[in-house]
C-alpha cells in the first residue's frame, strides 16, 4: 500500500524529535484488531493488533506508558488479502527494537508515528522501516545497536533539546473544513459530468 | 508458485520511485469517485487531471481508479492508493482503490496536491525525495505540497505503463 502519511522523516533527529512516544519493546503476540470502513467506503479493512512489551522508555511525550501496550498494524482489505503500509512489515513475534509512537487520539491503541516508526535488532544491527530509496534508511539501517541507542541517548538529552527538530503535528479537521475549505486561487480546470452518482463501488475481486 | 507465495505475505512493491506504485493493467483508465465530499472531489478532479498529461488517457467509470473519501480517523495518513484486483501473477492491476483521509485540515491546494499524488501511484509512481527532485515540483513529494507531475514523473509513466 502506497500512502502519503502525515510525517516522511529524512533524519534521525527529526524522526525522533516528532515521534511523541519512543520505547524499547518486545513483540509477544498480533492478532487481528478493529474493522473500518464498509462497502460504500471502498470495503471492510481489518487492523492487526500487536501486543509490544515495553522495555524501557526513552521518550513518553506527557503519557503514562503502559508496561504491554496495543499497537496497530495494517492489515487485511476486504478480500481477505494481507497488506503492510509502505515498507513497514508485520511485527513477529519475538522482534525486539525501537518503537516510535503516537496514540490515536480517538481509540486506546497505538501507532507508528510513520511507517519509517520501527527499528529492530536483529543480531545487534539495526534494521530500518523506511524506504530503503530515501533518505532516512541509509542513516539508521545496518549500525549496532550500542551505536544507534547512543545517538538516540544523546538526542534525547535534556541537554542537547533545543537542536532536536520538532515537525508540527497535524490538525483535525473541523466538519465544516471535512465538507469543503475554502479554495486557494489554485487553478486547474475540472472535468465535465458528474462523478460521484452514489452508485454501489465494483465488487471485489472483479468478475470483470 | 510465486502467485501462491504472493498470497501469503503483506504484498508490497520494491523499486524505485520511478515504478514503486501500483502497475495499471492499461493506459486507459475509468475513474470513478464514491460519495464524495466536495474535497475529495477537488483532489480526484485534480488527479485525474494531472494522469492526462501523461500517456495514460482517462474516462469517467467504474473499473479501474476507484476513490473513496472518509474521515478515516487518526491513522497517520492523508491517503493512499492500493489494488483490489490483481493480474494472475499480481504484476499488473485491473482495479486500483485511492482513498482520502477527511481527518486532517487540508487546504484547497494540498487536496489537489494529494489527488494528484494517489493518482500518481496509480500510474506506478512511487514517492519522490529532495535528493531526486532538487526543484520541489513533484506532487509524489510527502513533505510537501506541489501540484503536478514533474517532467520525470511523467517520463516514468511512460516508462513504467
């Protein structure tokens, strides 16, 4: 699945300047997690829940952090088929690195900040989420662990906090801005006819 | 054997951002939105017009660019694209999803920049990076908000359709 995400992170300082909430953590089980969406929405998606011991904490961003926490994978479409957002693959059992969070505002689950959010430890190397074509991979894929949590210590230091670069969070919409904003001056001509004829979406896998 | 393997992982694509989107079957493609808020209307207008700058011709129809909008909630995207329908060995696409995030406050501009982007992905771009567009004039950008398709993106469509 191929999204445009809220943060794409191009350095270690920023990733973890931005991200709320970083621990150490240790995967002990995923199973599958809430529904959303329906037919008229494109189809039913179903979430993957993955229980993270925490290890330890190095940022909590004003939280309490739970000792086990739920964190949220996608997922499965409507077909049944398994998918993963951009480059971050599902958590096994047993993966143990760092995990760089946010809380849904709306339910009591965690996510990745962005799916560049998780760096595992397999065999003391680090093993990046991002997209190994972009920027932030290279800095963060292949370093020791001591080597990696060294740079997030020193990040993380009361100390060294005005260097950290902060990305603004977005803003939820209002129900007057989801129904329309106000246009820009941005001009672009639009297609005659409508589109959206409140017709039933193609079922899926097609017949056709 | 590969399809079948195919089947039992998460699929994603693995390439360049000149082809690290979803491969359409064909250049000619129907789209059709799904009771769409007027902003996700403005994006999927946007979209589709950007797509006919490429070599990628499009109509007004069900079958192939399918678009969706909701408030979709706190979920750390503002959208994406994916297949619901894929060729037997899952190389080629017949029905691509886009969806839109309600949840987050876009302007009139980003809106247009995100169609524009998921589109993007439905020609089988993938996202591009400061490093590989120095003039900021892509919309497959993620950190910000450009309105079309550069001369490179429309290049890789060509290239990877």
């Amino acid at each position: 699945m191929h999204a445009r995400e809220d943060f794409n992170f191009t350095t270690v300082n920023a990733l973890v300047g931005t991200a709320p909430v970083i621990v150490k953590g240790t995967v002990l089980s995923a199973e599958p997690g809430r529904k959303v969406g329906g037919v008229e929405d494109g189809g039913v998606d179903q979430a993957r829940n993955v229980t993270l011991r925490v290890d330890s904490v190095l940022k909590k961003g004003g939280y309490t952090i739970p000792s086990t926490l739920t964190l949220e994978e996608w997922g499965w479409d409507a077909a049944g088929n398994a998918y993963q957002m951009e480059h971050l693959t599902w958590s096994q059992v047993g993966d143990t690195g760092y995990y760089f969070l946010d809380k849904d505002v709306m339910l009591t689950t965690w996510r990745y900040a962005s799916s560049q959010g998780r760096v595992l430890i397999k065999d003391g190397v680090t093993k990046s989420s991002a997209d190994p074509d972009g920027p932030l991979f290279p800095l963060i894929e292949g370093r020791t662990n001591s080597d990696f949590y060294a740079e997030l210590k020193r990040l993380l230091d009361p100390a060294n906090a005005g260097q950290l670069t902060v990305l603004p969070q977005p803003v939820p919409a209002s129900g007057e801005q989801q129904n329309e904003v106000p246009d820009d001056g941005a001009t672009e001509p639009v297609p005659d006819g409508s589109t959206d004829d409140g017709s039933e979406p193609t079922p899926y896998p097609s017949s056709t | 054997m590969s399809a079948a393997f195919a089947l039992c992982l998460p699929f994603t694509a693995n390439a360049g951002h000149d082809d690290n989107g979803t491969d359409p079957d064909n250049r000619s493609q129907a789209v059709k939105g799904f009771n769409l808020t007027a902003n996700g209307t403005k994006a999927m207008n946007h979209g589709k017009s950007q797509l006919e700058r490429s070599v990628i011709t499009t109509s007004w129809g069900g079958g192939d660019i399918e678009v969706y909008d909701k408030d979709y909630g706190d979920n750390g995207w503002h959208g994406y694209a994916d297949c619901t329908d894929w060729n037997a060995l899952w190389t080629s696409c017949d029905i691509i999803r886009v969806r839109f995030n309600q949840y987050s406050y876009k302007t009139s501009s980003q809106w247009k920049s995100l169609g524009c982007h998921e589109f993007g992905h439905t020609a089988d771009l993938g996202h591009r990076a400061r490093s590989n567009d120095t003039d900021n004039n892509s919309c497959m950008r993620e950190e910000i908000w450009p309105l079309y398709y550069d001369q490179h993106d429309l290049n890789a469509i060509k290239a990877g359709t």
